[in-house]
C-alpha cells in the first residue's frame, strides 16, 4: 500500500453566466481605456518641459502595469469569485496553454513586467538594443518600441532583453554624450584641427555645459591618417541628431577655410573595412 500520496482535491465547476461575462469584459475595457487617458495625460504632461519628460515618462509602463494587474485581480477574485483550488486549477490551466506554443508571448510579458520595475531603460531614453539604436518611445506588455534617428520605428519583444546585451546612453537623463569623429591627413595641424572641434562642439545652441559636463577631444594615429574625436553633451537627447549635423558642417567648413588637409576617403574605408580592399 502506497502511503503518503496527497488525496485528490475536488476543484468546484466556476459558476459564470451571461452577466458576469459582461461585467468582466466591461472591467477590462474600462482598463484599457483608463491605461490610455493616463498614459496620453502624462505624455502631454512630460512633453510640457525637458527636465521633466523623462521623469513623467518612466512612470507610463508602471501606470499601465498597475491599471491592467488590478483589473484582472478584480475580475478573477471579486468577480467570479474564485477558491484559492479554483486560482490553482486555474494556474495549471494557464501553465498547459503556454506549453502549447505560447511560450514566447509569456516570455514577452515576463519581459515587460521585469523592464517596468527594473528600469534598465524608460521611455525617453536612448538606447542600442542588438543592431537597432533609437529613443524608447513605448514599453508595452510584449514590446519595446525605438524611434530611429531615420525616424524608422522599430518593434523590438521585450524577452531579448534577457538575451540581448543593452546600452543606454542617457539613462533617464535629459542630456547625453555625443562622440563626433573626423579624419584628417598625417600632415595635418592636429592642433589646429582638434580646435576647430573643440569650438564647434562648444558654441553650439545645443550643447550642454557644466562643471561636470565639459568638452573632451583625442587623437588618434590610425595609420595613414588621424582620427580626431570630440565629444560633448548635447542637452536634449531628441536635438543628437541636430546637434552632430550642425557641428560637422561647421567643422568641414572650417578645416577647408583654415587648410586642414582631410584624410584620403579611399584610406580610411579601406582602414575601416578591411574587407573592401578586393575593390581596389
């Protein structure tokens, strides 16, 4: 006689009629509604100040988070009433429906639960996330979506991110670093090229200035030509794209006004991409 093997529990039938199943459906789409209201109240809110964007921002996937995990909580409790059996039943329910082949979208919710309160990014920010790099314009249940500096919009599940390495270059902050690079010939004043950046990058109305925050330049002897970087904070994650144009167009000017000679293109791709010497 086998000993120690736990009785089967009987699980009662879940009672649901024509009004409940109204009343469950009427409570999820007042959630997706209310989700909506406050997300669009607080994207308005955090667009009227850039200090404060990111910050209103960051709160919109918690928002939606708590809205949506109340209304289910009050439909599968108070509403149909269920035992803590029927929640388990339930649960062994849910868990074989996964094994079936949605796996991935339970990992995509995983995923977002996990990005909303871990915060490794929040809307607002810019990030590089496998090959695509873009500002987080939405954390949703299953996705993350990017504006591109193309204004391409990009999908990206949300359980890469468990897979997937992530950089983020402002981290919830107004401001980011943004790394310009030129190449000037061996010959060339260096000093005078490295000047030329340093004033671009620091006159422009988009830089960003502080005790903190200052201007860094670096050469960089690559072989048959010089790599001259400058980088700088621009004060507005959504002005890097403005910000790079406006500085390199001032640069080139100058270098060609003062006769700073450029790098030869035809060197530097070569460096750049070893492969391309076949064309050559």
């Amino acid at each position: 006689m086998v000993t120690g093997v736990p009785e089967p529990v009987e699980v009662e039938p879940i009672g649901v009629d024509l009004s409940t199943v109204v009343a469950a459906v009427f409570v999820l789409a007042v959630a997706v509604l209310a989700a909506r209201v406050l997300t669009y109240v607080l994207t308005r809110l955090s667009e009227r100040s850039v200090e404060r964007r990111i910050t209103f921002k960051m709160f919109v996937p918690i928002t939606r988070f708590v809205v949506y995990a109340a209304a289910v909580y009050y439909v599968l409790v108070p509403l149909l009433e269920l035992s803590p059996d029927q929640i388990l039943a339930f649960s062994a329910v849910f868990g074989a429906v996964l094994a079936l082949g949605v796996q991935d979208l339970f990992a995509n919710i995983v995923g977002g639960i996990v990005i909303t309160f871990e915060r490794p990014y929040t809307v607002g920010d810019k990030v590089e996330f496998g090959d695509h790099y873009g500002e987080v314009t939405n954390i949703g249940i299953r996705s993350t979506k990017l504006l591109t500096p193309d204004d391409s919009v990009v999908t990206v599940p949300n359980y890469l991110f468990f897979t997937n390495s992530l950089s983020n270059a402002n981290a919830g902050a107004p401001e980011m670093m943004v790394v310009v690079e030129f190449y000037v010939s061996p010959d060339a004043d260096t000093d005078r090229a490295t000047g030329i950046i340093r004033d671009a990058l620091k006159s422009s109305r988009y830089v960003y200035l502080s005790e903190d925050h200052g201007v860094v330049s670096r050469l960089e002897d690559a072989g048959g030509y010089t790599a001259v970087r400058g980088k700088a904070y621009v004060n507005d994650v959504r002005n890097e794209k403005a910000f790079k144009t406006r500085v390199s167009e001032r640069v080139l000017r100058s270098f060609d006004d003062e006769d700073v000679r450029r790098a030869d293109p035809a060197v530097v791709a070569v460096r750049e991409h070893p492969n391309s010497r076949q064309e050559y």
